[in-house]
C-alpha cells in the first residue's frame, strides 16, 4: 500500500460540554485518555509524520502527549478559529505532495482496520478526497452527508447551519478524511467563515474540491460505534461501556469466563489467561496479570497486581502487589502496594497488609493489620493482631519466622523479631525479640475484684443477674491477691 505521508490529529477544542477542569481528550476510558485511543488506531497506518493540533489546555495535552506520544509533532493552535483553521497550521512545512489522514481525537472507539480499510479504497477510487461517513440512529449534532440523486457525495452540513431536510439525513460526517495534500491546500485557501459560528470549518474543503473537478467520494463505515464521538460525560459513559464490551468479548472469546460482562470493567493492557473466572462487580486496571484457574470476585478491584495461578481473590481490593499461585485473599481483604503473597497464603475478612511479604503457606486469616513485615512459611498470625509499624516520625520493620503462633489481639511493636517456631501469647504487646521457641507473654495478671457489680452496678439487669447466681457484696478483695 501507497505510504501515507502524514496523520494529523485534531485536538484544540474548547471541550466546554464536558464540564471539566480536565481537557476532553485527556478524559479516560479503560485505563487510557481518550486521545491515546485515537494515536493507538492512528499509528499502524505508518504516516511518514504525525501531527496533534492543540489548543485549549494545551499545556497539559502537551504535557500528556510528551510522556505517551513523544514522537508526534505539536501544533499549536492559539485562536480557535475551526477546524479548517486548525488544517491550515498543521499542512505547515508538511510535503507538498502525498495523501494526509485528519480525524478528531475525541473519537475512540475508531479501529486501524477500519483506518486501514478506509485507506485503502480511497486509493482504489483514486479520489481527491474521501470521508468516512456512518448511519447512525441519532444524528444529532453531527455534520450530516448530503448525497445528489446518483448517491454521490454533493457536501456536508454542520447541525447548526442545517435546513430541516437536512437534520432529517441519518448519515453523518465521522469527521475522519483522507485528501490529497496539493488538492487540500489548495482548497484551504478558499476557505470563507459564512457559517453559524463564524469559522473556519474544514467540511466546506469537500464542495471547493468537487467545484474544482477533482474527485470526492464518501466511504460509508461498517459500524456506526467506531465513529462516535465525545462531547458530553453521557458521551463519555457510552463510549466506555462500548469499549469495555469490546474488552470483554475478546477474553471470553480467548477461554476466560466472565460471568456478568455488563458489570466488569478491564481496562486495556491488563493481561488475563484462558480458564480464569471473573464474577460480578469487578474493576481490573493498570498492569494486572491474572495467571490460569485463578477466580477473581465478585466485586474485586485489581490494580497492577500479579495474581499467579489457582489464586483466589474474592470481595477484596488490591494494588501494586502479587498474589502468589494458590493464595486465598478475602472476603473484605486491602492488599496495600508492596504486599507479595507467596504460594498458598491466606489472607482473610477484614484483614489489611502493606508493604509486607508473607511466606509460602502462612495466614493472616482475620481483623489483622500487617505493615513493614516479612512473614516467613507456615506461619499463623491470630485474630486482631496488629503490626504496630509507625512511631510517629519512621516506620519499622517487623520480623516473624517460620512456624510461627502468633496469639490473638497481639501487638507487635516494631522493631521487633518473632524466632522460628515461637509463640506470642493471646492479648500479648510484645516490645522486644522473641527468640525461636519461646512463648512471649507481655500482659499484667488479671485480677478479679469480687462484689464489684452488686456495689457499683446496683439495680441493674447484671446485677440482679449476678444474684441469682450466688454474688454478694461482701469484702473487697481481689482474686489472685494476697
């Protein structure tokens, strides 16, 4: 195929509808902005060049398109005077000759097979101009494809500047065009702002050209959803639900089951094996990898997490961590980043872990938290122990062994080191070492005032409890005193 000589993107709009601080195209959908979307299609077409117009925002569209794009040249459109305008900046210093690529980048749904199919039969009807044109349901707000009586393409109309027989049309401008660069120049400076807003719209190029006896043509897309584009936040919501059905589709379609795709939402770059469950409610972002007979959910959030395979994730949050093959995390569990889970680990309800390693079969299975830890094998961390990390100021490390009993409601004040095999009694703040084999008891002996509820609780529930039992009020001594 013919080289393409240059893609230019156009991305200087005001963006107002959208009601934000954030510039449109930098809105995100499935892990990346929406312009992204757009370069992602745009570059497997090869253009020799690659241009983004901007303009409002622009310092931070400049900024994004630095850090994901570097290789694409900026144009800086200062005043927004439409889009015939902004082609105007962007043929500056282009070839004189060649075909170049403009489209919207707020169109994100827009594929390189249908870019590529568009390309190739622009050059196959050898058309001065083509644009990519879609059936829609609703037209609204689009430019609309006025064809004469042989179905050629006569011009297009914007919505604003439409009669009512032609706001009735339902083939829509995609806002997607291929022209000859001399031939798009050249029409450029005909260009004249007799229109509703006042600019300079890139669309009346088409009736210059075909005035010119140069050749014009409208390639009717496939799929009217590749072509739809943001304005709005509802918008917005559509394109990303059309996409994650996208995403969806193409795992179940590659051995993963997903048992209520409406109501998972994978972004793009995540990677997921065949035989891999995901239930309901789940949010899967950033670089996760989910490893073979894993079961993720329901209502599971996973970002930039390592789950390996036969691991279980269930009604739990995850971030920046790894969850080692057969590991078991919730329900209600928060794996903090810097948490790896190693092979057959249990996490459980209520149970939160930061920056943390814990060994290949241990468990933290209840109403604990784990912070600046290394946990080694077969461990058993008891109920509501915390790792008491913080001093205010630093965090410290704690260190527990192999074979480790940690007994309910411990405290470990860190820095502190639990010995392989060691025990921790129930109710226990341990503040110094505990060497391997020992039992660490850290709590005062209990005492027992007797009478203490017929004297000071009198008239109540528990004390006529107390009563009936056998209690008196008699002398005030304790049990376990001398």
């Amino acid at each position: 195929m013919k080289q393409l000589e240059l893609s230019v993107v156009l991305a200087a709009g005001e963006g107002t509808r959208m009601k934000s601080t954030t510039p449109k195209v930098l809105h995100n959908i499935a892990g990346h902005s929406i312009i992204d979307h757009v370069l992602r299609a745009t570059k497997p077409l090869g253009a020799t060049e690659l241009r983004v117009v901007v303009g409002a925002s622009r310092e931070a569209v400049e900024a994004h398109l630095k850090a994901t794009a570097p290789e694409t040249k900026i144009v800086i459109q200062a005043e927004r005077n439409g889009t015939g305008h902004a082609a105007q900046l962007a043929l500056e210093g282009a070839p004189a000759t060649g075909t170049v690529l403009i489209l919207a980048g707020d169109t994100p749904l827009l594929t390189t097979t249908t870019l590529q199919e568009f390309y190739a039969m622009h050059l196959s009807l050898g058309a001065e101009a083509s644009v990519l044109t879609s059936i829609v349901p609703d037209p609204f707000g689009y430019g609309r494809i006025v064809r004469d009586v042989t179905d050629a393409l006569e011009k297009i109309v914007e919505e604003r500047d439409a009669n009512l027989a032609e706001k009735e049309i339902d083939e829509i401008n995609t806002g997607v065009y291929l022209f000859d660069i001399a031939a798009l120049r050249a029409a450029l400076t005909g260009l004249k702002k007799g229109n509703a807003q006042g600019e300079l719209y890139l669309t009346d190029v088409i009736g210059l050209i075909k005035a010119a006896g140069q050749s014009v043509v409208g390639i009717r897309s496939n799929d009217y959803t590749e072509t739809l584009g943001i304005n709005d936040r509802s918008q917005l919501a559509e394109c990303s639900a059309i996409m994650r059905d996208r995403i969806n589709d193409s795992y179940m379609r590659a051995g993963v089951t997903i048992v209520d795709p409406t109501t998972t939402w994978i972004d793009l770059g995540v990677e997921i094996s065949p035989d891999v469950t995901i239930f309901p409610g789940c949010a899967i972002s950033g670089s996760t990898r989910i490893a073979s007979g894993s079961f993720i959910g329901p209502r599971t959030t996973l970002h930039n997490v390592i789950v390996d395979s036969g691991a279980s994730v269930l009604e739990s949050w995850a971030a920046d961590s790894s969850i080692g093959p057969e590991a078991k995390v919730g329900p209600f569990s928060y794996i903090r980043p810097g948490t790896q889970l190693a092979a057959g680990t249990k996490v459980g309800a209520y149970v939160e872990i930061k920056n943390s390693t814990v060994g290949e079969g241990s468990k933290v299975p209840h109403l604990s938290y784990v912070g600046d830890a290394t946990i080694g094998a077969g461990s058993n961390i008891g109920a509501a122990t915390i790792f008491v990390n913080y001093d205010g100021v630093e965090k410290h490390q704690t260190i527990v062994g192999n074979d480790v009993r940690i007994g309910s409601d411990t405290m470990l004040v860190a820095p502190v080191t639990i010995g392989d095999g060691a025990y921790t009694a129930a109710g226990s703040v341990i503040t110094e070492d505990v060497p391997a084999g020992a039992i660490g008891v850290a709590r005062a002996k209990q005492r027992n005032v007797l009478g203490w509820v017929l004297r000071r609780r009198a008239n109540t529930k528990s004390a006529e409890s107390a009563k009936k039992a056998g209690a008196t009020d008699g002398p005030q001594t304790a049990q376990g005193e001398e």
